[in-house]
C-alpha cells in the first residue's frame, strides 16, 4: 500500500531522514522532465533539480499542505529554473543540445517520430521562457491553470494567454518545418 506524501513529511520531521528518499522516488522523473525542457540541458536541469530537493528538505516544516508536496516543489523547482535561466543573461535563447537527455526525460511514445520529436524540442527551445513553461505545465504536466498560477505566481489569465501564444508559435514553427519538409 502506497504512503501519501503527508505520512512520509510527517515520518521525516520526526527524525527519519531517510524517509525522504521516498519523497525524491516519487516526484524525480516529472520534475527532471520539466527541468529538462525548461532548461536545455542534463547538466543543468541536474543542478537545479539538486538544489530544489535540497530546499525543500530544509523547509519541509514550511510546507502548508503536506498532501500536496508534489505541487510545492514543483513551485521550488520552477523558481530554480527561472533563476538559472536569469544567470545564462536575459536575452539569450536556449536551445536544446543533449538529444539523449531530453529522450531520457521525454515520456515514451508509441509511434518512432524521432524526427518530428527533434523539431518539437527546437521549436519549444525557440519559445520565450514564460512561454515554453506555461506550455510545458499544461501540456506536457497535464497541471490545471489553478495548480499552474500558485507554481509560476502568474494570474490565471496570464497564463492562459501565455499557452495560447506559446500554441500558436508553436503551431507556426511546425508548419514551416512541415512545408520545408513537403517542398
């Protein structure tokens, strides 16, 4: 039987430390996809996936609703993410290098379209960074605009715009990559 993320806080603020490995089981692979993505690189999706699991333990007495750890440290690691991408300078645009991180982070498709996957992640590194992390929070975390506004501190109708930009660009890069591809 399954432990809610609630039993497991309340097993490490009572002094087992360990317990918490679990927490970092259960939530590393979805956060490590998006640090991935929002990112562009293993090596740094790496770093700031570190650093927020190191500062969520440290404030895992902090943390108001214990059943939903997942959503705050996503909130942790998202804040890591935009701090990491403000150190690279605010103008420059990241573009995705290590193909076998993001097909490590990528959930598995059915179909081989390895070709069209390579076009996604640049046509997504190509997306302001607002853009590509409200996409990626509603399309590929499947997050409701609620859960995504107490992550990113954005309103609502901010980041519905946001995805509705980052759509419509998205759709765009793909059909010039789709018209190329037909001529």
């Amino acid at each position: 039987m399954e432990t809610g993320d609630s039993v497991i806080i309340r097993r490490v603020l009572d002094g087992d430390p360990d317990a918490y490995a679990v927490l970092v089981a259960r939530h590393r692979d979805r956060l490590a996809r998006f640090a991935v993505h929002m990112l562009g690189n293993r090596a740094d999706a790496e770093e700031a996936l570190q650093d927020a699991f190191v500062r969520a333990y440290r404030a895992l007495g902090r943390c108001e609703d214990p059943d939903r750890f997942g959503a705050w440290i996503f909130r942790i690691l998202a804040n890591r993410c935009r701090t990491m991408r403000g150190r690279r300078g605010r103008h420059q645009r990241t573009f995705v290098q290590d193909e076998v991180a993001i097909l490590s982070a990528a959930e598995p498709h059915p179909e081989d379209r390895s070709a069209w996957r390579e076009e996604i992640d640049l046509a997504l590194a190509r997306l302001e960074p607002e853009q590509r992390e409200a996409f990626l929070l509603k399309h590929v975390e499947g997050l409701e605009y609620e859960e995504m506004a107490k992550i990113t501190g954005a309103g609502i109708s901010a980041l519905k715009m946001r995805v509705k930009r980052a759509c419509d660009r998205l759709r765009a890069l793909l059909q010039e990559v789709d018209r190329v591809r037909a001529s």
